[in-house]
C-alpha cells in the first residue's frame, strides 16, 4: 500500500471550494511534487493528510491509518510553510518534537540530525534563529524519528542558495534510503530536479498527475520558421499570428498539417526545431496564468 | 501511561511559555499576606477571612481564564501545528491544556495552605476553603477547555464561570454537592454534614468533569483547527 493515498478528497470551507476530487498517491521511495498557484490547495492537501483538517467528503490513508489516527503520524515527518517553536535550544526542541512521536534521542543522533540538515547553531533559543534556519530546524524535527513518509511545505523558501542545494540533496539522500516524500514549493525547477512525480494543483482540482517526463511530452512543439511568406486570413485563424522572431510554435503532432498549408500557399521552411517544455511553461499553461514582466 | 507523559510534556512547555503569568499569580497569595502583616498588626479574623475567599475566586478565575486561552492562543501562534503533527492525539492535547490550566492553581493552593496559618486562618476554614477550590477547579478546568472549543478566550472563561455557578441557582430540591462546595467558597466554611457534601462533591466534581472533558474531546475530534494561513 502506498505510503500516502488521498482519495476522491474534497474540502469546503462554507461556500468556498478548497479541494475538489482530489487524488493521488505516494509510494516508499518516491518524491511527488505538488504544484500550484496560491490557493491553488496545496497547503489545504497536506493539511488533510496530517490531521488538521477534516475532508468533506472522501479520505485517505497515511502509513495504512485513516488521516487523523495519531499512531499515523508516528512515522511522518512534518514540515509547516511557517515552522514555530517553544522556547529552548536546537537540542530541547528536536527532543521535545522526539519525545512526541514515542523517540528518546541520544545526544549524538540529535548532534547528527541537526549536521545533516546543516543547522550549526545549537545553543541559542530557536526562536531567535532566522527563518533560514527556523527550516532548517523544522527538518531536523522532522527527521529525528527516522520518519518513512515526509510532508514538506515549501521546506526551502527561506533558504539561500546553497540551502536549497543542501535540501535538494537531503531530499535525493531520504528517497534512496526508502522515504516517501510528498513536497509543496513554489520553485518549480526545485520540484522538476527532484521529483518522480508531480500533481499540479489548480483552484481546489488536480489538473494534471504523472511523470514529469509524460506531463512534458504531452506538450512538446515545434518552433517553424517560414521565408518569404505572408500568411493570409485563413493560415492566421489556423495557425495564430507569428512570435516575435518570425516563428511559428505548434504542437509536434500538427506539423505535418502546418507544412502541408505553409507549402500549398508557396512558402519555404527555413527551420524546424523541437521545444521541449519545461515544468514552469507546463505550469503556465495549464494553469492558465501568464507571464508577468 | 504514556497519553498522559505526552499531555505532561506538552504541558510544561505551555507553562512555561507563560511562566511570567504563572509566577506573579503564585506570587499573590504571599503578597496580600505581606500586606495583612504589614506593620506587625495581627489582622482581624473577618479581614483574612474575606482575604481567603477573594483569593479563592481569583484561583477559580486563573483556572477559567486560562483554560479559556490557552487553546485559541496555541491555534493563534501555530504551535500547535508542531504539537499535532506528530504522534499526539486530540485528546492528548486537550489533555495537556486541562493540565496546563490546572496545574498552577495546585501551587496556587499550596501558597494559600502555606499563607494561611501565617495569617492566623483556622485550620477548619483553610481545608474547607481549599479543599472547595481544588474541586471546583477539576470543573473549572473541563468547563474552560470545552467552551475554548467554540469562543474566544475570555468569553470562553467567563462561561466556563458561568456555567460553574448555575447549581447555586437550583431550588433546594434540586442542589448538588457542587451547590454546598460553591457556598463554601463564597460564604465560609460550613459545620453540618460537611463530611457528606466534600465526599460527594469529589465524586460528582470528577464525574462531572470527566464527562465535560470527553464531550470536548469527541468534539475537537470532528473539527478542524483554526490556523491562520501565511
């Protein structure tokens, strides 16, 4: 069974739509991204898979126990958008967090977490860490119970650089080891670096959930650029005004259509070249947002 | 035993996240005896007296008030995401609330049994006095805890008081062991049969309780918590 499965979720909060059929799952071993604009439910998702929140209608599983059993959570690592602490050092609260899922860490397997997750400051109170490292925190907390399913929000908003590549690598280390990980983060080529899978969230519904190698083919095009042609009425309302450089972009599978029509109107092909979409454009497009300069 | 190691772990860090609140409270009971003994002027009995029970409705309103908050407060400042998103039930929480909302008055106790006696109150008017306490805050605390659940802090405890008061309303048919435990509080020890209504004040104040208590449960478990998103 996998390690996260929800099923037909819905959630309303009185008249607003939050989640709608929602379905997906997580294996062992496996990173799914989960990708949407704001309030697009992806928070609203997670939320119901730890418990805080009730679905509508549907449900789920989470290590084999409905949302909302405690004995579920004892094997997630959970990660908030916004991580809060009791006041202590790094140590009193990744005990306190162990302590809470029935784990009494050494000071070693706490010294350990924390250097994995990069986080050198142990001895200050956490709540006057930075966010940078407030997150870093979060994920020692999450991880110190050697969790097998993480549930991570937006786990490196607050990261520099380096962070991020810390995480991506943290991330890659985790699902080798057999962890099922269901990751939220609005940086895309984070999400399209690390993930088998990616559900793509869209006004409460879940547009899109596959490979991220299917849900790109599914959009490939080709880029035509056309010499000596001036295209009339009836080529434009097939074919759509030219781009900027001249060129046409049309799904790989109407090539053949557009030749047929750019040679039956006495035009020469200049180029074909292939654009293979990426996470961001396949977001975009589906999505339907724009590009905002 | 291990529920209620976790509701007494999550407790203390409540408590202590309030610790300043909680020591100027403990710290009131030796502050007002300090100033019935200023002077080195014995106080009248009548004055201690009326001392005690104003201390003792302030404890209720401790347990009330802060079992009132401490729910919203947690939701407010997210913690409890932290809490709740590991192997902790529902139950468990509110159980560390109770407890967290109940615990200060315990010491809150022990400072009025230690002021007490320096202030010449009669053994039989302190254990009476705090013994009414203690029940009635078992209660309190339930009651505070169940109507956090739905309305803010202070209104919460403010019905929480409310509703602890509704037995002094019953005709005298209809009065509850609970009903004689309030007198108590409010108008000095009683010498008829106290023996009766302190044992059966324990048994209903516990029963009671436990009852109001699981009624919060079984409702915290079918609601979803209130957080304020990013």
């Amino acid at each position: 069974m996998p390690a996260l499965v929800l099923d037909h979720v819905s959630k309303h909060f009185g008249k607003a739509e939050a989640l709608n059929d929602v379905s997906f799952a997580v294996d062992a071993g496996q990173i799914v991204g989960l990708v949407g604009p704001n309030g697009a439910g992806k928070t609203t998702a997670m939320q119901i898979a730890v418990g805080f929140l009730l679905p509508s209608s549907g449900g789920g599983w989470l290590m084999g126990h409905r949302f909302g059993d405690a004995k579920a959570r004892q094997l997630l690592g959970f990660v908030p958008d916004a991580p809060v602490f009791f006041a202590g050092n790094a140590f009193d609260s990744l005990r306190f967090a162990a302590q809470l899922q029935d784990v009494t860490p050494t000071r070693e397997a706490m010294e350990r977490v924390l250097t994995r997750v990069g986080l050198t400051e142990w001895k200050r109170d956490v709540r006057r860490f930075s966010r940078g490292m407030q997150q870093r925190l979060a994920l020692a907390q999450a991880l110190v119970h050697s969790p097998r399913m993480l549930i991570l929000d937006e786990p490196a908003s607050a990261l520099d650089p380096q962070g991020v590549l810390e995480v991506r690598a943290l991330l890659k280390e985790l699902r080798a080891e057999g962890a099922a990980i269901l990751l939220s983060s609005h940086q895309l080529s984070e999400v399209a670096l690390v993930s088998d899978r990616i559900a793509i969230l869209h006004e409460g519904r879940l547009l899109r959930y596959g490979q991220l190698d299917e849900l790109i083919g599914s959009t490939e095009q080709v880029e035509m650029v056309l010499r000596s042609f001036t295209p009339d009425a009836e080529f434009v309302a097939r074919w759509g005004e030219p781009n900027g450089a001249g060129a046409w972009r049309i799904p790989s599978k109407g090539t053949r259509d557009f030749l047929e029509d750019v040679w039956a109107l006495g035009a020469e092909l200049m180029s074909a070249t292939p654009v293979r979409g990426d996470l961001t454009s396949l977001f975009l497009e589906w999505t339907g947002s724009e590009v905002r300069q | 035993m291990k529920p209620l190691m976790k509701s007494l772990r999550i407790a203390r860090q409540l408590l202590w996240m309030n610790r300043w609140l909680w020591l100027l409270l403990v710290l009131w009971p030796w502050g007002m005896a300090a100033m019935l003994l200023a002077g080195g002027l014995h106080p009248a009995p009548e004055d201690v007296e009326a001392a005690l029970e104003q201390q003792s409705i302030y404890g209720l309103a401790l347990v009330a008030f802060t079992g009132g908050a401490l729910l919203g407060n947690e939701q407010r400042s997210r913690r409890i995401v932290l809490v709740l998103s590991r192997a902790v039930s529902r139950r468990e929480y509110l159980g560390a609330l109770w407890l967290a909302s109940f615990l200060p008055l315990v010491l809150y106790v022990l400072d009025l049994a230690l002021t007490g006696p320096m202030l010449g109150v009669s053994a039989l008017v302190l254990w009476q006095a705090l013994g009414a306490l203690l029940l009635l805050s078992l209660m309190t605390a339930s009651l505070a805890v169940l109507a956090s659940l739905t309305l803010p802090g202070v209104v919460a405890g403010m019905v929480s008081l409310v509703v602890l008061s509704v037995p002094l309303l019953l005709p005298p048919g209809w009065q509850m062991a609970q009903t004689r435990l309030l007198q108590v509080l409010l108008s000095g020890p009683a010498t008829d049969h106290v023996r009766i209504a302190f044992g059966a004040g324990l048994l209903e104040t516990v029963v009671l309780s436990a009852a109001i208590f699981e009624s919060a449960v079984r409702i915290f478990e079918r609601r979803d918590l209130r957080l304020k998103s990013e």
